[in-house]
C-alpha cells in the first residue's frame, strides 16, 4: 500500500474527509469530525496511526512487534502506529483502516 492507496480507501468509507490541521506533513482523516487515521507524508517506510481496540491492540504489537507500535504522539492505550514495510498484507491494512473508522464512528452519537 502507497499513499496513494491509503488515501483513496480512506475517503472510500463512510463520511470521510481529510484535512491538514496540524501541519502539512500529517494528513488526517476524519469521520463526523473525530480522527480514525493520521498518517505522515514524509516518513519512509510509509506509517500511520489508527485507533484501536485496547486489548487487541496489545495482542497486535505482540504478533507484529517490528510493524506495529504504541500509537506515536497518541494514547498509547487506543492507538497503534502501522510501519507499511512488507510485513502486513494490503487487506491486514485495510482492516487496520476499517476497524478503527468503525470504532470512531461507534462512539459518535446519532442526531
């Protein structure tokens, strides 16, 4: 997965939007107006950090301890940063994206 990719399947999901509110290196993605994924345009290997589970995000950087980390400047608790290295398969990626959309959108109350 590319920028390119992450962006388009980002924007694919429900009620997305992007936006550069801190700064014009990180690019973030937002549903309802609450972030799901935030994602540096500077970093080799491409990385991004999505919001997760906290147990499964535990389980997570366990399996994959060279690819997914405590969420860089983020609350280590909810949030995982994703290394785009190899390791991972472009569908692992997409649910990564998926799973944390949904959790964001989870917590959003219906008007």
């Amino acid at each position: 997965m590319n920028i390119e990719e992450l962006r388009d399947y980002c924007l694919s999901l429900h009620e997305v939007g992007e936006s550069f509110p801190f700064g014009e290196d990180t690019l973030v993605f937002k549903t309802r107006n609450k972030i799901f994924l935030l994602v540096s345009l500077s970093s080799l290997p491409l990385q991004f950090n999505v919001k997760c589970n906290p147990e499964h995000a535990v389980t997570l950087r366990e399996q994959y301890p060279s690819c997914i980390l405590p969420g860089y400047h983020m609350n280590k608790k909810h949030w995982n940063t994703i290394i785009v290295d190899g390791t991972l398969s472009k569908r692992q990626l997409e649910q990564f994206i998926k799973d944390s959309h949904r959790l964001v959108m989870g917590k959003i109350k219906r008007t």
